[in-house]
C-alpha cells in the first residue's frame, strides 16, 4: 500500500479519536510517567547494592531501598491510571466506530446489499473494529512508552560501560532476529493448522445441519472422506509444527543463554579490571533486559499497526460507499396518501445485461386491489420492490399521488405502506415486539387488537408466556401461516395507505389459510393492495388481476375474463388446477 494512503489512513482513524483527546492525552502522560520511573529503578537498585557491597554504608542503604520503594508505589499509582484511562478511551471509540459503520449500513441500498454478503460486513462490524482498537490504543501507547524506554536503556547503558554496551548492542539483535524469525515460522504453521480446522468444522457444521438431505441421499460415506481429507490436513500440520517446535525452542533458548553468557564474561572481565561495580552490573543487566524487551514490543507494534492500517482500509471503503437511494437535497415530505400508484414506461435491471421489467404503465386507483400473477421470475416481486422504491427504475417514473416518488422523503413514502413478506421473518424477540416492529409507538392494547383482527391473538394465548413468549431464531417454532399471520398483525398495526402483499409460496396449513382470508377481507377495503400471488386461489379478493410474463404485462382483467381470454392465466389456472 503506499505510504501516502496508510497516512491518510491513520490519520482518518485518529479523527476517531478526537473526542477523547483529553483522556487519551493523560494516559500518554501516565505512560510517560511509568516510563522514566521504570528507566530510574535499575540506577536505583544500583545504588541498594553498591550501598551494601561497595560503600558498605547501612544508612545510605536504607535511604537508597526506601526511595526505591517510593518509586516502585508511584509507578504502579501511574500504572494504574494509564490501564483504565487507556481501556475507557478504546472502549468508548469503538463503540462510537461500530455504531457508526452500522448506522452507515442501514443507509445503504438493496442493491448494494445484494453484492455484499452479510458474514463479510459481519467481520468489518467485529474483527476489523477489533483490529483498529487494538492498533488506536493499545498500539500507540506502545509505541510511545517503548521508544522512550528503548532510548533511555541504551543511553544509560553507554553511561554505565560503553565497551559493554557496544557488546551488548551487536549481540541482542541477533538473538532478537533470531527469535522473530523462529516465532513467524511458528506462527504459519499455526494458521495453517487453523485454516484446515476451520475446512473440518464447515464440512461438519454443514452436514450435521442438513442431516436429512445426507442419509436420504445416502452420502455418508462421502460426508466422512471430507471430513476425514480436512482432519488430516490438520494433523500434518500439527506435527510439521510439532517439528518445528522441538528444533527451533531449545535451539533459541540455548542462543539466548549463550550470549547471556557472553555478555556476563566481559561484564565480569570489565569488573576484574575495576571498570564496573558490582551493582553496576546489576543495573546493566537490568537495562539490557528492558532494552531487549522494548525491541520487541516495537516490532510487534509495527505488525499491529501493519494490520490496522489494513483493516482500516476495509472500514474506510465501506464507509466510503454511497447510498445509491437517499433522499434528495429538496425531497418533500409526502402528505397523507389516497393511495393511487402510477407506472409511467418503468424499465429496470438488476444488473445491465438483463432487463426485468420492460416499459411498464400502469394505473392502481386508491383503494383498488390487484393480484399479479405469472410464472416464476416474471418480475412481480420487482415490480412491488419498486413501488417501495428499494431499488430504482432504470427508466420511467413512478408516481404516488401525483407525487415522483423519487422527489419525496424515503420516511414519508415508506411509513405509508406496509409489507407482508413471502416468507415472514421474525425477529429474535418476543411476539409482542415482533409485532410492534410494525409501529414503534403502539401501545399493548394496539398490538393485541393488530393480532386479534389477523387472526393471531388466539394461538398467541397459546403459545407458554402469550404475547411474551420469543420467537425467531432462538425462540419457539412456528408454523409458515403462524408466521404470515404475525407479519399481517405487523402490516395491520401500521394502518398504511398501501400494502405489499407478498403471498407465501409454501402452501399453509388450512386453518391460517382460512385466517388470512378472513382477515384481508376485513382490513383491505380501502387501501390500495399490491397482491402477489403464487396460488390462484387467492386472487378472488383482488379488483383486477395482472399478469406478468418476461417483465411486461401480458394480460388484465378479471378471473373470468381472463379464464374466458384463454390464454397464459388461463393455462396457469389449468395447470394449478389439474390435480384437484
Ligand atoms: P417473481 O416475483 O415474478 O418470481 P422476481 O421479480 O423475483 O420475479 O424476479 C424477476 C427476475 O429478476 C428474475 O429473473 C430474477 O432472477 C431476477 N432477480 C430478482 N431479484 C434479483 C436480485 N436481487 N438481483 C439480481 N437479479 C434478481
């Protein structure tokens, strides 16, 4: 990545930052304080010794060990102000970072939402952030705290004895490099045993969730050379690091004593000559441990910071896509709706190549019910897709009222319609919210009149904790018509304009069907109703039936217009009705 563009990263990234200035500033300061005091404890420990060994002297002994426990207490009083400044700051950005990119999620369109897939914006939302708390936080001060203690080591060292110090500087960072070199090798064969777990979990994961389709198919036998090829990956792995480990472990180690030996050999030479003290051998020692222990800490910082950039880069992208429907400068807000919806020549395409709806005009009058029917594919759910505007003709308008619903506020237009999915969702709440997803402010009696007019208040009661009980992902199961009819007691609670009525594919079980009917029957008159549907049975409420075929409408009119036209809703009522 060049260098320009990890600056304007990190610079980006520290904008984050800016509301905490203030405590992040007095953390960096408790670190620097930590910082100097933990350089001044090897000089005085020094002083303990040479008080004791050299001089002999039992008062300056004593002075010299109670300063140094002075000291030691302010540091840790430092310690501990930098360890909870430092976590406050990193906590409270990420949060502000996360809800940020979510907010900035919800904004963005179907279509972008189409290309993306949600694990992936997942992993933004947690392991990226992660990432860049870690780099933000963690890593600068890091990075000040350990420069500082890097160039004071050295300079006090040279101070002490530079012949030792020089020695010291040739022989740690070969040991260092050393270490680093062994540690990387180390660490590839770790991820490559991890990438071959994560291979066995996703077969196993996969298998055991479509157990049915494995034995009904009878493919256990290739369930398990799956499994068993990633197992043994891992295993090979496992033992080339195995390997790895009983070489490079005690060979380090034996390379770092050695040159902890060689070290002490010329320290101890550099004393036989009169040069070093006995506690300057002390403070030495101490010195080259922190010094060693700061270029390494260093070098980790720079892969942290290698890596935030990277994850920053991702953050930034995203961040970075527009929404491609938003509301325009000058958008109105929408009045209260009759409800007439107008087509005038809409084309769209997904993507360009193929086109989905071809110059379609349409008038839906306030009030009026319309089924669209037709194959599969044909264009219907686009069709009502539009209408919401979740996507954007590719040419020709749509109007709402008179109005481009292009001109008015997504707010305005959507809060006037409702939908009703074909395969409802609910979310992981309980069946009282999931209801009042439909209109935030309803108070209870509201929502339980929505599910008694939808037909749901009943088996609601049944259900072990009524309209308490959770549902979704990790609540009770329902039944598809169970389901529809919370999603219609949603729609109902809204009391739109317009409603979307997406039918269910999946044929339900007679007594919801009967419920549906008889609750649509009750709240359709008087709004304006897109009815798709998969079943022609359905249709016998609508006003007029469309037929959609290859994105055009190919036929209107009533069931038995249309039946008497004999053509595709004819075939289609054939076909349906052919094993009845
Ligand atoms: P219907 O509701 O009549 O079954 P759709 O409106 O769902 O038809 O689909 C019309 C066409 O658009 C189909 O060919 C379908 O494959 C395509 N399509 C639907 N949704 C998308 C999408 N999100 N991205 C790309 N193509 C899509």
């Amino acid at each position: 990545m060049p260098m320009l563009n990890r600056t304007r990263h990190l610079q980006r990234l520290l904008r984050f930052l800016a509301p905490y200035r203030l405590l992040l500033g007095a953390a960096i300061g408790a670190v620097l304080v930590s910082a100097l005091l933990a350089l001044l404890i090897p000089l005085l420990f020094r002083d303990v010794v040479n008080a004791a060994f050299v001089d002999g002297n039992a008062a300056a002994l004593n002075r010299a060990a109670l300063l140094l426990i002075g000291v030691l207490v302010v540091r840790a009083v430092s310690s501990a102000v930098e360890t909870y400044l430092l976590h406050r700051v990193s906590e409270q950005m990420t949060a502000d970072v996360r809800v940020h990119l979510f907010e900035h999620l919800l904004r963005l369109s179907l279509p972008f939402f189409d290309n993306a897939q949600s694990g992936e914006l997942v992993s933004r939302l947690t392991n990226d952030i992660a990432t860049i708390q870690q780099g933000l936080t963690t890593s600068i001060t890091a990075l000040v705290l350990h420069t500082l203690r890097l160039v004071g080591a050295v300079l006090i060292l040279f101070w002490l004895n530079w012949r030792l110090a020089v020695l010291v500087l040739l022989v740690m960072p070969l040991v260092g490099l050393i270490t680093r070199l062994s540690g990387r090798v180390l660490r590839r064969e770790s991820e490559a045993i991890q990438h071959h777990l994560a291979e066995a979990t996703a077969v196993a994961t996969e298998t055991l969730a479509n157990m049915r389709l494995v034995q009904a198919f009878g493919r256990e036998a290739y369930a398990r050379e799956r499994f068993v090829a990633s197992v043994q990956k891992t295993v090979q792995a496992a033992l080339r690091r195995a390997r790895m480990l009983a070489l490079l472990t005690p060979t380090v180690g034996m390379l770092f004593m050695v040159a902890f030996v060689v070290v002490a050999w010329f320290a101890g030479r550099q004393a036989l000559s009169g040069a070093l003290t006995v506690g300057d051998v002390f403070a030495f020692f101490f010195y080259a441990s922190l010094m060693s222990g700061s270029v390494n800490t260093l070098a980790g910082v720079y892969g942290a910071f290698q890596q935030t950039v990277g994850a920053a880069q991702r953050l930034f992208a995203l961040l970075d896509t527009p929404p491609m429907i938003a509301d325009t400068p000058n958008a109105q807000t929408l009045p209260p709706l009759r409800g007439e919806i107008c087509f005038e020549h809409v084309s769209f395409a997904y993507n360009a190549q193929t086109p989905v709806l071809c110059d379609i005009s349409l008038r839906i009058a306030p009030g009026e019910v319309v089924a669209l029917v037709g194959p599969s594919g044909a264009g219907k759910t686009t069709l009502a897709n539009l209408v919401l505007r979740l996507y954007e003709p590719t040419a020709g308008r749509i109007l709402i009222d008179g109005y481009d619903i292009r001109t008015v506020t997504l707010a305005s237009l959507r809060q006037q319609m409702a939908l009703v999915p074909q395969d409802t969702i609910l979310f992981a709440a309980t069946v009282r919210e999931n209801i009042r997803y439909g209109r935030l402010d309803a108070t209870d009696a509201e929502v339980e009149a929505a599910a008694k007019a939808a037909y749901a208040h009943e088996f609601i009661m049944a259900l072990p904790n009524g309209y308490e009980t959770p549902v979704g992902e990790r609540g009770v199961k329902l039944s598809g018509g169970q389901r529809q009819r919370i999603a219609l007691a949603r729609a109902i609670l809204r009391d739109p304009r317009i409603l979307i009525l997406d039918e269910a594919t999946s044929s339900l079980d007679s007594e919801s069907e009967t419920a549906i009917q008889q609750a649509l029957a009750r709240f359709l008159p008087g709004r304006t109703t897109i009815l798709i549907a998969h079943r022609l049975s359905t249709v016998r409420i609508a006003h007029r039936i469309l037929v959609m075929d290859g994105g055009r409408i190919v036929e209107e009119g009533d069931h038995a217009t249309l039946l008497a036209k004999n053509g595709l809703y004819a075939r289609l009522y054939r076909r349906q009705h052919a094993n009845e």
